[in-house]
C-alpha cells in the first residue's frame, strides 16, 4: 500500500484546485454560463489533477530506485565498521582476485601490482596522521593505497601532494565493485527512524515559515467556495486554515529562540 506524505496530498490539492478555478474563470468569460463552466472545468481539472500524479509517480519511482542504493550503501557502511580490520581486508582481497587482479595478502595488507591495499573501515574520518601510519608499513617502491569510509578534508589534500605515492580510496567509489564482485557484506542495519505522529505532524506545521503556505491555502478554499455546490465545507476549511495562518504568525517561536534559548 503505498503511503502518501501530507505535503504531497496538500500540492495534489492544490493542483486540483488551481487548475479547476483556472478553467472556470476561462470558460465563464468566454461563455458567461455558470453551470455550462463548472461542468467543463472539472474533467480538465482532473485531467491536469491525474498527470500531475503521473509525474510524482515517475518522479517516486526514481526516487526510491535511489533511495534503495542509498540504503544498501549504508547497511554496507555500518557492516564494514562493525567488522575486525582482518575480515575487511580478507573482503577486499576476495573483490580484488574477483577483478582478476591477482592480489596477495601481507600482515599489514594487500599487495597488488605496483600498489599496497590498507584498509581501514571507520566512522571517523582518517586524518593525515592515519595515512602517515599506514605509508610506514607500506613496502618499499609501492604506492600507498588507503581504502576507507572517508577522509578528512585535510588529508585529501596531503595525499594530492604525495599523487605518484598515496592514493585515496572512498568507500562510495568502491562500492560498486562490492556490488560487482558479490562480495557486499551482510548483515549492514540501519539505524531506526521515529515516524511522526499525527500530533507531531501538526507541531511541524506550527513554525513561522509555514504562515504564508496555509494562509495561501486557506485563501485558496475561500475562493473555491464561490464556485462549487457544496461550499460550506470549502469555507470551514479555509477558514480554518486562515486562523492557524494566523496562530502560527503570532506565537511560533522564531528560528533563533529554538537554537539558542
């Protein structure tokens, strides 16, 4: 079953409205007919209200395609860091000869070519004193191959220095010769998110540059009464809208009370 966010419900809403009001006024000026206009209004409504969700579906469906990398690259993260640094370098090794690299494995890592392997899977970024280490065991005449989650800010720039002997390795661009490989770890958990409430959901709302939405919003209803059979829904909707507009204005807490008080 798929779920639908508010924000997403509130700008199909929108859509629906706009595009019916729209046509409305159009067709009423060219035609002067109340009813003749509402009854041609609404299927272009729908029509508009229906790609709409055709795009937010293809938009959706890309989105969770990424979304889903994005995940497994994470439970990857978190595998690796919570693995000894004896499996993590025996994992690369194994990717390294599916690549037909023919690596061999060392005590302090993997010789492979010209280049030597150090891996070192953690959350924290490796600094230049981390590469420093790693260059002493490194054997003499190979470049240094530092292989990591990622790295400072810093230490990127001490490795450019050194580009002929040091060379850095983030984990996102290793990634997919894990996948290639099937040497993907298992067991990667992702940290649990709290779903908002209903209650929350309203409390996220109550924010000073949230005012100018809902008050558009309910403006919006309000002149949508004019034009529809049933308008006393759109009213009472709209008008509440508008209040909480209001609300929100005069007693949201700015920004900066939230930060620092």
């Amino acid at each position: 079953m798929s779920k639908f966010k508010i924000s997403i419900i509130s700008d199909g809403l929108f859509v629906l409205f706009s595009s019916f009001l729209t046509s409305f006024t159009i067709f009423f000026y060219l035609l002067k007919n109340n009813i003749l206009s509402i009854l041609i209004a609404i299927p272009i409504s729908i029509v508009i209200f229906c790609i709409y969700m055709l795009i937010y579906k293809k938009k959706k469906g890309k989105l969770d395609v990424k979304r889903e990398d994005e995940e497994n690259f994470l439970k990857c993260v978190n595998a690796l860091c919570f693995a000894n640094s004896e499996d993590n370098t025996h994992r690369i090794f194994l990717t390294l000869e599916r690549l037909g690299k023919k690596p061999f494995l060392t005590e302090d890592g993997i010789l492979c070519g010209t280049d030597f392997f150090f891996v070192n899977f953690s959350y924290d970024k490796i600094t230049i004193g981390n590469i420093v280490e790693a260059y002493k065991k490194t054997p003499q005449g190979k470049r240094l191959v530092y292989l990591s989650v990622d790295f400072s800010d810093e230490a990127k720039s001490f490795a450019d220095g050194f580009n002929s002997r040091i060379a850095l390795i983030p984990l996102s661009d290793f990634f997919a010769l894990l996948q290639k490989t099937s040497t993907l770890p298992e067991g990667g958990m992702l940290p649990k998110t709290k779903k908002l409430g209903f209650i929350n959901l309203i409390k996220a709302t109550f924010s000073k540059t949230k005012a100018k939405s809902l008050a558009f919003y309910g403006s919006i209803l309000l002149i949508m009464s004019r034009f529809v059979f049933f308008p006393i829904w759109y009213i009472i909707t709209g008008s509440i809208f508008l209040i909480y507009a209001i609300t929100v204005k005069f007693f949201a807490p700015k920004p900066i009370e939230k930060t620092y008080i």
